[in-house]
C-alpha cells in the first residue's frame, strides 16, 4: 500500500480505446492512484514510459505494431525498470511465462474484480508479485532465503531434482499442460502430476508460477543427453 500522500503514477497500455477509457475511469475512482497517460500499442508504451516514466505499467499482452512480449523486452534494458502488470485474457500459457522471465511483476486478469485490480496493483508496487487471482507473496525474496538455507549437497543446480523431474520442469517454463507432459515422455497424467507434487514439494513452491519463476530465477535446465 502506498503510504505517501503521493499518488501511484500508471501509464495504460491496451489497443482497445474504450477498454482503455474504462480502465482509466475505474483507475481513477482510487485517490492513491493517476492515470499518466495511455498508450495503444507497444510501441507508444515503450515511449511514453522513457517520457512520463510511471510507476506501474499495465500492459497488453496483444497488441498491432508492438506486441506487448516485443514491449517488455525493451523495456527490460531500461534503469530503472518501470513495474509491469500484463493484461491478459488467460494466465495458463507460455507467453506469460515468458514475460516473468523478461521482467514483468505479475499478470492481471482482465475479468478480475475492481478490488482485486486495486490490490494488483498496490501489491506489485510494494515489491510483490501478482499472478492470476492472488499475490505470490515475497516470492523471489523466499526463493533466495531457500538457495541460503540449502545445505551443500542441495546447493547444486539439480535442488535433488531428477532427470526426469528437471526435463518435466522445463516443459513446465515452456507452457505444456500435464497432458501435453505425459504425451512427450509417454507418461500417465496421473505420473506427471505425481512428479509436480513431488518437484513443489523439492523446491517448496506451490503452484505451476511458483515453479516457473524458481526454475527461471536458478536456471534449472534439463541434463544433458549422452
């Protein structure tokens, strides 16, 4: 929650004008935050952060000239980073994944409650992460605790992960759901999902995002093929 008198700055980024002009009014019914600006493509986005330089970004995943993944990737070798909540329809997919990788702060649903929006965004501008419907709570900074307090042996890049684990763990970052899984090794659903069970249990993450970011923030990579 901001507890300055200064309002939270937010620049929107969606190619729909009237999605736009609601969000705006929505926005603004919250005295702790101001709409700065808004953007209808990706390209206007990068722009306008360099010039009004906002707090949060809401950004489009899909939009004409600048796709909102092409945006955050530029806006990614920007100082400071501006905070990136995406809008998006689903978080179930691959392109999501990605944007956690390129930087964004959390994905907003674009059915979710005015509350909840409200909350998004006061939660990623305290330095949290929002997925979906919750806030992932602290997530990179308990990640970091867990990579201290592992003892020497669970240090190394595995985490005690199988072979088969770290190869399910990288389809997992690619977007695969556990049908697609269990089809690429030749797996029952029921083992894949045994073998998720077991990985969040591994890495003390609690959900497919969690294990996404863990896996992205230590380059968990599958082994090498001999």
């Amino acid at each position: 929650m901001n507890t300055t008198a200064t309002p939270i700055s937010v620049l929107i980024a969606d190619d729909h004008a009237i999605f736009r002009e609601a969000l705006r009014k929505l926005l603004e019914t919250d005295p702790l935050l101001r709409v700065v600006g808004e953007a209808g493509d990706g390209r206007d986005a990068v722009r306008m952060v360099r010039e009004l330089h906002p707090d949060i970004l809401l950004l489009d995943l899909l939009m004409p000239v600048t796709p909102g993944l092409k945006a955050l990737r530029e806006l990614s070798t920007m100082t400071p980073r501006v905070r990136t909540l995406l809008l998006a329809a689903e978080v179930a997919n691959s392109d999501v994944i990605e944007a956690l990788k390129l930087g964004a702060r959390g994905v907003v649903l674009k059915e979710t409650s005015p509350g909840l929006l409200f909350k998004s965004i006061h939660a990623v501008m305290a330095g949290q992460y929002w997925v979906g419907r919750e806030c992932v709570v602290d997530l990179i900074e308990r990640i970091n605790e867990r990579a201290v307090t592992l003892g020497p042996e669970l240090r190394q890049p595995t985490f005690g992960l199988t072979a088969r684990q770290l190869e399910i763990v990288s389809t997992v970052v690619d977007g695969h759901t556990n049908n697609e899984i269990a089809q690429k090794f030749a797996l029952s659903p029921k083992t894949v999902k045994h073998h998720l069970t077991n990985i969040f249990d591994k890495l003390g993450v609690s959900n497919r995002i969690e294990l996404a970011l863990f896996a992205v923030h230590h380059h968990l990579t599958p082994p090498m093929s001999h």
